[in-house]
C-alpha cells in the first residue's frame, strides 16, 4: 500500500465509523417523538384496521403516540411518495400491500424505484380472497359463475379496493385461467368495494371474507369460493376456486411494514420485533382468527425476498391481462 494514499483510508474508516456512531446514537434515542403509519387505502378496510391495532400495540411497547394517517389515490403512489419525503430515521413508517408491490407494473415512469427505496420490516398477516356475489347473481357454485360470465362478457363487474389490490389482481388471475372476461371496477379501499357489491353497482369481489361473512350470513351476498390453494383452516365451510372449477389457482392477500430505505439498521430490527411481537399477542390473533386471517410475520431480509417475488409476479399478471388475448 502506497504511503502517500494511507491518510486517504484513514479519513474514509473514520468517516465510516463516525457515520455506524450515528446510526447507533440515532437508534439509542429511538423513539423520541410521535410514529405515523401510513396506510395508501381508505379508512374501513382490512389493512386500515390492522395498521390501528399494530399502532395501539406499539404505543405500549414503545412509549410514543403512533398515528395512522389514511392516504389513497394514485395507486398507492401518493402514499409511497409521502413516505420518501420524510426523513430516513423509522418514524414514519407504510403499511405496504400488493397496491405498493405493483406500481411498477402499473406506471410506465414513477419518481421512486418500488423495491430499492423502500426497508421491508416484516409481514403482518396474510387471508385468502373470496370470489364473492351478490345473491340476485343466479349462481351457486365457481363453476356456475364461470358459465354466466361466459355467456355474458364484460358485463359482470368486478370491484376492488384499487387497481393493483388483491382484490384486483385475483379478479385478473381468475379471468385469465378459468377464460373469462369480466369488467374491473375500482374503488378506493376494501370498504367501498364491499358497499358498492351490496348496492349491486357490481355484481361481484374477490375480496377479503371480513367484509363478506356478515352479510353471506343475512343472505345478501354469497361466497363461491376462496382463493387459497388449500382450505382455508379459518374457513374450511368454503370450497378453494381450484377444487371448484379452476385448477391451478391461487392468490392471497398479504400486508407488511416497511420504512424508507436508508434508516439506521438497529431502528429497523427493534421495529421488527415490536411489531412482531404486536402481530403475535393474543388479542390480534383472536381479531385475525375471526376474519379469517392469520398472523404471518417474517425477517427485514426473508420479508424483502417475498416482496421483490411478489412484484415479478405481478408484473407477470398485469402484463397477461393487457394483452389482447388477456
């Protein structure tokens, strides 16, 4: 090594060290003021719901207040947009789902790159979709719906809580492998969605069961199917679409947490555990058992490997559904 160049990597391994010095310091002090959570769906649905009861746990645990702020629109952009404004330093942290995980799919320029500027923490909780009626539709099984949609494209409306949602992109996956056309209605959050089915705007979801049970229990709405491989354990009264008319399909709805890229590594892994501890308490497993979800929490580093799969597959699924044989 050159004499004249050891000065230089001596000033670099400082720099290094006073930057890990930061990070730590940062951490140590961790947190010192209010969290918000924000959530790119309106209030209402099922992701809303969980952001509240991980912020009331992280309260307890951590000590500061922790606000959910409620930010649709853009496909979920305008939320991840206000997420990549703030600081780097965990306390803003972004209920992420499917709608973050296919923005690149869904914008042909974005002014973020989805998967290199956002940290995953972990996954909360996944459900299965439920292919879901209204009960003036003159169907009773997947098979039947099937038929009806056959005889009658693009006239059977889907509703979704967004475009790139579960919701959205099962109804895509299901029009692709059981050959059907059906018209894609939007909304902004799961809430909607479920109120537009029940006023009959649409005549059908695929959803999760949250929003569904009651009203299948007042006979106002009928589920066909779950869009699960398997069974579902929480719900095994309901056939899966595969074993009822469409072999071969499955999708399932999934939300984690995630903050910008770039914040102190410690913060991350101390928002891991609290958070993984909040999923795992026995009040939000007995919430998740009755909607028929399921705590499913993973590592920043296991969580990050799911999340980059689940914008290729999406991307696979967006670019099948715009194709003119989609």
């Amino acid at each position: 090594m050159s004499p004249t160049r050891s000065p230089w990597i001596v000033l670099l391994l400082a720099i290094g060290l006073a930057l890990c010095m930061i990070g730590t310091s940062h951490a140590q002090g961790y947190p010192a003021r209010l969290i918000r959570i924000i959530v790119p769906l309106a209030p209402g649905g099922g992701n809303d719901t969980m952001a509240r009861l991980i912020a009331g746990k992280l309260e307890e645990a951590m000590g500061q207040k922790v606000l959910v702020e409620n930010r649709p629109g853009g496909g979920s952009v305008i939320a991840s947009e206000i997420v990549l404004e703030a600081p780097a330093d965990g306390y803003v942290l972004y209920l992420i789902s499917s709608s973050v995980a296919s923005a690149p799919s869904l914008h042909k320029t974005l002014p973020f790159d989805t998967v290199r500027d956002f940290m995953p923490i972990t996954r909360l909780g996944v459900v299965p979709g439920a292919l879901t009626v209204h009960a003036s539709l003159p169907v009773r099984s997947v098979t039947d719906f099937i038929g009806l949609a056959r005889t009658r494209p693009d006239e059977i409306r889907f509703g979704s809580a967004g475009i790139g949602s579960g919701s959205h992109l099962g109804g895509e996956l299901f029009k692709q492998l059981a050959n059907v056309k059906l018209l894609h209605v939007p909304y902004k959050g799961s809430a909607l969605a479920t109120r537009s089915l029940l006023s009959g705007e649409v005549m059908a979801s695929f959803g999760n069961p949250i929003s569904a049970l009651p009203y299948v229990k007042s006979g106002r709405l009928r589920i066909l199917g779950l869009t699960s491989a398997q069974r579902w354990p929480l719900l095994p009264q309901f056939p899966t679409i595969a074993e009822a008319g469409v072999p071969g399909y499955e999708y399932l709805i999934w939300n984690g947490m995630a903050v910008r890229a770039g914040t102190p590594q410690a913060i991350v892994d101390r928002l891991q555990r609290e958070i993984t501890a909040a999923a795992h308490r026995p009040d939000v497993v007995d919430y998740l058992a009755k909607s028929g979800s399921r705590a499913m929490t993973q590592t920043p580093a296991d969580f990050g490997r799911f999340f980059r799969s689940e914008v290729d597959k999406i991307r696979k699924v967006l670019h099948a559904s715009a194709s003119p044989s989609g």
